[in-house]
C-alpha cells in the first residue's frame, strides 16, 4: 500500500515536512528491548474513518482486541495530517500502556510527530504494516527504531522486510517482526438472489492499477466467454476512479459486452460485505498483496475465490480452499522496487477455465466456497489473549 500523504502534500511541503520529521525525531525515544506490558487498555490509531483496506483492517483489530478482553481507545489517523507543519505534539487524555500505529511507516511517522514524545515513550509502541513486492522499501526501514515490535500481515510481508533489513544491514531489527493477519470474522453463507451468476473484482486505483491488475480479469473474461452470457463480470472500484489513468483502457477492453458491468461508487464497510456476500464468484489476478482482505473476507461467508497463488493471500489460502491461479515472477513497477523486487504475472488462459468451469458448475462453487470458509478460521489464533498481553 503506497503511502497517501505524498498525494496530499506538493513537493514544497514534502520537503518541509521531511525536514520536521528530521528534526522531531532527536527528540524521540528509540525502542529498547523489553517485556511486553500486562496491559489492560490499548491504543490502536489507523485509518477508522476511510473506505480503505488499511481501514477496514483497523477496525478488525479492534474487534479482535476487545473480543480478547481489551478496553481500546481510537484514534483516526486522517485528522493528525491537518497542519502537518504548524501544530504542536498534543498529549494523550487517556491512560494506555500499548499504542498500535496500524499504517505504513510514512503515516506512523505523522502519529508519532503529532503526539508528546516525553508520554509515548513510556508506552509499549507496536508498528502494523503492509507490502506488496517482495522487497519492502529502503526508506521505510529506519522507523522501525521507534517500535518495541512490527506486525505485518502476512508471512509474505514479514520476508519482504526481512530481505530490506539485511540488504540494508539493520539485521537487530529483524526480531521485532511478527505475523498477525487479520482477523476475518466467519460468518453463515448468504443466499444468493441472483437470477445469473456474478463474478466480482475489486479494485481501487490509489493502491496501483497495475497491481491490482482487474485488465486481466476481463481478459480472462472475454477468453472464457469469447460471445455475451448470462453471467456477469462485476468490476468495482472507488467513485472517481473514471478520471484515474488507465481506467479508459478497462472501459475499451469491454466494449460491447453488456455482460461486464463497472460499479464506480464509494461503499461503506457494510456495504462493501454486503455485495461481496451476494456475489456467485469473486476474483483477484493481483500481481501482489500484503493480505488480499476482500479474498478472506468473501472466503469468509462462503463465497468461492479464485486468486494469483502468490503472496499475502497464501497466508490463507491453499490449492483445496480456493482456486489458485498460476503465475510466473517478473520485476515489479517502480513503485514497488522496480527492477530490486518481483511479483507475480498470472496466467490468464488458466483463469478463464477456472471462470468458465465456476460459472457453469453451482455444485463446484458450493463445495469450493465452504471448505474457503473452513480455511478462515485458523486466522484468529494469533488474537487470542495468550498471545497477546
């Protein structure tokens, strides 16, 4: 997940900014090695009030952690982007003991400028990031001299920041590291009302086009069903995301087939469930993921998936709990290491089948979508109070 606040500042404020965050973080306490605090109220700060997956990951973790007997305080990460330049670390109203930045190291930055460094060093301070390539970014490492412990999401996160620590020989950093997919919660299938069967793909533009890759889903599309059918193609992303580059070229691989409907619309967390719930079939030719939370989430209420056999979603998946697609590793774009990183080009041709056979068999979905379902349940293990504080 690219950082936002480069899309929000001019480069006159990044580089004001980078020379704040330079100078607040001589005051900064590194994080000494220590016993984990027997803490009976946390601080989680993520991104609670956006249409994001970083948000929606958010509020799982806060599930999870008052389903463990936790009291927890929010914070939303958004408003501490306000007057990034002008304002004055504010002290916390609340007593925890543990803060969890759930954000990418250039937005957790920000939290820890906005907050009193002589308060926040006293708490226990845990990083939650994500990564899409398989070499996290070299500016990214040296925050991680802030916190006690970084959760990742996957196994494929943590070797991605593995490989970026000891490229960058910070090999002490190494152990902070820790595994915590979110915790999806299972829930009893929906009926679907759909009279064709739908297949579903989600993309948001602000992640990466290229990665998230949806021109190959309607490429396998049209492979699989080279005349109009009755089943339909459902292509969803974000209000707005008509005027991202590359949108027009989705648009005219799909011309002249009313079979491929585009959703251009902003959905709450709810409604988001919602569709992905109703939906017959859901598909990600990702190129890669830090976790692929749609994936789970749709596994989660039964839905059959078919996905890239590659990166964060193998944290969850395997070849009996979905279908997975095959894939052969090329370098990633420059947003994501470039020619120093891979991910995954899937095999469009093997998608097509696995939709066509999908789509025309209700009892292969069935069977497909409860043994996903089973698959989610192993994520909550890591979020039980035993392993936690």
């Amino acid at each position: 997940m690219q950082p936002f606040v480069s899309a929000l500042l001019t480069p006159i404020h990044r580089t004001l900014l980078k020379a704040r965050l330079k100078h607040a973080a001589q005051q900064w306490t590194k994080a000494e090695a220590r016993v984990r605090p027997d803490a009976h109220t946390i601080r989680v700060t993520g991104f609670f009030g956006e249409a994001l997956g970083l948000g929606r990951a958010a509020h799982l973790t806060v599930g999870a952690l008052e389903g463990a007997g936790y009291g927890v305080v929010r914070e939303d990460l958004r408003p501490l982007h306000r007057r990034l330049l002008t304002r004055s670390p504010e002290a916390f109203a609340d007593s925890a003991s543990v803060w969890i930045i759930q954000a990418n190291p250039p937005e957790a930055r920000i939290a820890l400028m906005a907050h009193d460094p002589a308060q926040w060093s006293q708490m226990y301070r845990i990083a939650y990031w994500a990564w899409e390539s398989d070499l996290a970014p070299a500016n990214w490492l040296d925050a991680a001299q802030w916190f006690h412990e970084i959760w990742v999401l996957s196994g494929f996160v943590q070797n991605a920041f593995v490989r970026a620590f000891e490229r960058a020989g910070m090999h002490n950093q190494i152990s902070k590291l820790r595994v915590m997919p979110p915790p999806v919660p299972v829930a009893e299938p929906m009926r679907s009302e759909n009279t064709a069967v739908t297949v579903l793909t989600l993309f948001d533009p602000r992640s990466d086009t290229e990665r998230k890759n949806p021109e190959a889903v309607i490429r396998a599309w049209r492979m699989a069903f080279p005349e109009l059918t009755s089943a339909r193609l459902r292509v969803k992303t974000y209000s707005g995301a008509e005027g991202h580059p590359g949108f027009q070229t989705l648009h005219n691989l799909a011309q002249g087939r009313r079979d491929i409907i585009f959703q251009c619309e902003t959905l709450s967390d709810a409604d988001t469930a919602a569709l992905i719930a109703r939906t017959n079939i859901l598909i990600s030719l990702h190129r890669g993921e830090g976790f692929g939370l749609p994936l789970a989430e749709a596994m989660a209420v039964g839905i059959p998936v078919v996905a890239t056999g590659w990166s964060g979603n193998m944290e969850f998946m395997d070849e009996k709990s979905a279908w997975l697609i095959p894939f052969h590793l090329i370098p990633a774009n420059a947003r994501y290491n470039g020619s120093h990183a891979q991910w995954a080009e899937p095999d469009i041709a093997a998608a097509a089948q696995a939709l066509k056979q999908l789509c025309e068999n209700a009892g292969e979905r069935q069977a497909l979508g409860a043994r996903g379902r089973a698959a989610i349940a192993s994520l909550h293990n890591a979020w039980t109070r035993e392993n936690l504080f």
